[in-house]
C-alpha cells in the first residue's frame, strides 16, 4: 500500500514568491507540480497492484 504525501501548495507558492517568481507564476508552478505528484503517486499505486495480482493470481 502506497502512503499519501500532501504537497502543501500554499507553502509552495509563498516560497517561489520569495525567491523572486510572480505569483502567477508560482500558482502555475504549484498547479503542474500538484498534477505530476499526482500521476506519481497514481503509477506507483497501479505498480503496486500489478504486481500484487500477478503474486497471488487466485485472489
């Protein structure tokens, strides 16, 4: 089982701000960053339920 990790966007944006982006910018950078974490955590699920039905193919 796959364990969630929260990606904190407001932290995110008010850092990337800090360091000189734009908060556009950074929003978008926030909102692509959310996107892959999420296909991530997504693939590395699917990964492990592949791999768990091909263990015990019965069930």
């Amino acid at each position: 089982m796959t364990e969630a990790i929260v990606f904190d966007t407001r932290r995110f944006i008010r850092r990337m701000t800090e360091a000189g982006f734009t908060e556009r910018q950074a929003e978008a950078l926030a909102e692509m960053y959310a996107a892959l974490h999420k296909a991530k955590l997504a693939a590395e699920a699917d990964k492990s339920w592949r791999s768990e039905s091909t263990a015990n193919p019965g069930g």
